[in-house]
C-alpha cells in the first residue's frame, strides 16, 4: 500500500487533511483519495495558509471532507498490507493522529527501503530515479498513485510480481 498525506502544516501538531493511497491489483495501479474534515480536538492554531497554498486544499473544502473518524475506519484494512511511504515519518504521525484509539496500530515503511528488499541496489536506484523525475501535483492521491506506477514499471522491469 502506498500512502500519502497533505496536512494543516509542518508544525508537530498538524493534522491530515487528505489521505492519497494506492495499491497494485492485477497488474493495474488503483488509487483513493479522500478530503478529511478536522475532529474537534485537532488544533486550527495548527492550521497553515502557506501549506494550503503549496497543497491548494481550501479549508472550507477540508471542512467539507469526509469526518475523520469515517476515513480512519476505511484504514483499518491497511493492516492486511505492507504500507510504505516516501516520508514514512511525517506519513506515520499523521495515519497515528487519523487512527488514534483504534487498532492495531499500522507501521509505515519507507518507501527505498521496500524497494531494496524486492530488487537489487540497481533497480531501487532506478525506481528511485523515476520517482524523483515523474512529476505530481502535491496531492496526497497523486503522489501515492505515482508511487505504485513507479513501483510497478521496477518490478515488471525486473521480471518481478508486483
């Protein structure tokens, strides 16, 4: 599973704002993204008008969004998967404050580290080059779905099972 996030900001108690995540089925890229509407609890002193202008979500949009505790139920199935991420730190504090109190908990993985433990030193570089140079609007389901192509091209590259 590849994961991705847009936030309120980079502050320590930031909060998703949307969720991007991908998967392989049948050799095919699928992909969800969703809007999340804050819980009451989560902070607007962390709210960031420079980081909305980066990601382009317009709080009103967020509030909008599917309530968080909706989004953190649709997770649960994350469990079933190895879930990785291109900031697995940022990607993990944010899953854990969408998640919080339900369990178990799901552990993100760094993206490069899934990718050398499928392919060699040379196609991770590879897979890692594409990534760098595929270009993606920073939304949480674009980058998560270039993440799995990426993935995909590699393994297919290198005669593997996605």
């Amino acid at each position: 599973m590849f994961l991705d996030f847009e936030a309120s900001s980079l502050s320590p108690g930031s909060w998703p704002v949307e969720i991007g995540y991908a998967w392989i089925e049948a050799n095919r890229v699928r992909s969800r993204a969703t809007l999340i509407a804050p819980r009451p609890d989560w902070s607007m002193a962390d709210w960031s008008e420079t980081t909305a202008r980066v990601h382009g979500i317009p709080l009103a949009a967020i509030r909008a969004g599917d309530p968080a505790a909706r989004v953190a139920a649709e997770t649960d199935g994350f469990a079933r998967f190895v879930v990785v991420s291109e900031n697995p730190e940022r990607a993990q504090r944010w899953l854990d404050r969408l998640r919080a109190a339900r369990g178990p908990r799901v552990l993100v993985r760094p993206l490069r580290q899934a990718l050398r433990e499928r392919l060699d030193d040379t196609g991770a570089s590879a897979a890692a080059r594409a990534l760098l140079r595929s270009a993606a609007l920073p939304r949480a389901g674009a980058d998560a779905e270039r993440m799995a192509r990426a993935w995909l091209v590699a393994t297919r590259v290198f005669g593997l099972a996605a």
